[in-house]
C-alpha cells in the first residue's frame, strides 16, 4: 500500500458521518464536511468580535476537494443550511479543502 492510498483511507474514515462528519447544503449542494469546533456544531464559533452590536463569527471546515466542481472562490458569498456566510480563505492539502468561513450577525 502506497503513501497517497493510504491517505486516502484515512480521508475515507475521517469524512464518515457516522463518526465525526456531517451533510450540509452548499448553495443547494449536499457535501459531507468536519467542523472545526469543540462541540462540532458549524454554528458555534471560533471567534467572535463584537462591534456597535453587530457580532462576526468565524468557522473553520474541511471537506474533500472533489466536493466541488470548481474550488470556491475567496471573498464569495455562500448559503449553507439557510445562512449566508463569507468565504475568508481556501487552502488545498493532500486532496482536502480548508474552509474558514465569517458570518455577520445583529444582537
């Protein structure tokens, strides 16, 4: 068994939605992604900044890149699971995408 097989079996184990991932719609797209949270609830944040009432929160996921046609673009909008939220930044490794996203939200 090669390196990249057995990458590709721990990718395999990792995006398993009976262990740690989860099904979210992407802009009307079912994905299979991993949050990067204590409690794995895309909806919890990883930082929150709170200015004139308006709190941002950031959220991280990673998700295969062959979940997408196209990478997604950097400082696009995107609707998951009914919420919009900002792309900040992509990065490719090893056939996985990290996503750090930012929503915006009143008090």
């Amino acid at each position: 068994m090669t390196l990249k097989d057995l990458i590709k079996h721990d990718t395999a184990s990792l995006m398993n939605t009976s262990e740690f991932a989860e099904t979210i719609d992407w802009n009307g797209k079912e994905i299979t992604v991993v949050f990067d949270t204590d409690e794995g609830n895309p909806l919890k944040s990883l930082n929150d900044m709170s200015s004139h009432g308006i709190v941002s929160r950031r959220i991280r996921l990673y998700t295969p890149a062959d979940s997408f046609d196209e990478k997604p673009a950097e400082r696009t909008a995107v609707q998951i699971d009914g919420r919009y939220f900002y792309v900040e930044a992509v990065i490719e490794n090893m056939s996985m995408l990290e996503i750090e996203l930012k929503i915006e939200e009143g008090r």
